[in-house]
C-alpha cells in the first residue's frame, strides 16, 4: 500500500466526525444543541488554525473571516443539494419541533 493510500483523506476525517454527533444526538436527544456544538468547535479549531498559519492574524483576521465562510458556504450548499436530492426522512414526517433553532421558511 503506498503513502497516499495510507493517508486518511477529509472525507473519512469527516465521517468520523459525523458519527461522533450521531451518537450525541442521540444521547442528547437534541440536534439542534449537536449541531450548534459542532459549528462552535469549528469555528474554535478554525481560529486555532488560522492564528497557526499567520504571521500576524490581527492583519488577515478578515481574509481569514472570508476564506473560512467562503469554504463553509460552499461545502453547505453541496450538502444542502445533496439533502434535496436525497432527503433523511420521508415527506409524510414533520421535522422536529425545537423553539432553540432557527425555522427555515420562505
């Protein structure tokens, strides 16, 4: 097997990631609380990440701000499409009721 398929890529990363928040949530009972913990640590590590990289992150504090959103923004849309074309529960199910989490509606 060589290095590169050794290497574990984002998306197994990724996936770990996920399991770990299906098991709080369902634990918790709350995706909502998962999720919003999850965007946090993100935002955390994202932080820990940038003031790595910059030589002096008060000077590229925005264009770190835009990097970062932009990514986010980008990899949610392809989930969100992904979720359209393939919907987690049947149409005839209500989503959850949480008064904690904003309700998309037009």
């Amino acid at each position: 097997m060589s290095e590169a398929e050794k290497e574990t890529t984002i998306f197994q990363l990724a996936d770990q990631f996920i399991a770990l928040a299906n098991e709080l949530s369902a634990k918790e009972q709350d995706v909502s609380k998962v999720g919003t913990a999850m965007r946090f640590a993100a935002s955390r590590f994202n932080a820990f990440e940038a003031a790595l990289k910059s030589a002096d992150l008060a000077a590229e504090k925005e264009n770190a701000l835009e990097w970062f959103s932009k990514e986010y923004k980008e990899m949610l849309n392809d989930n969100l499409d992904d979720h359209i074309k393939n919907p987690p529960m049947s149409k005839e199910q209500e989503p959850a009721k949480d008064e904690a989490v904003q309700v998309f509606t037009s």
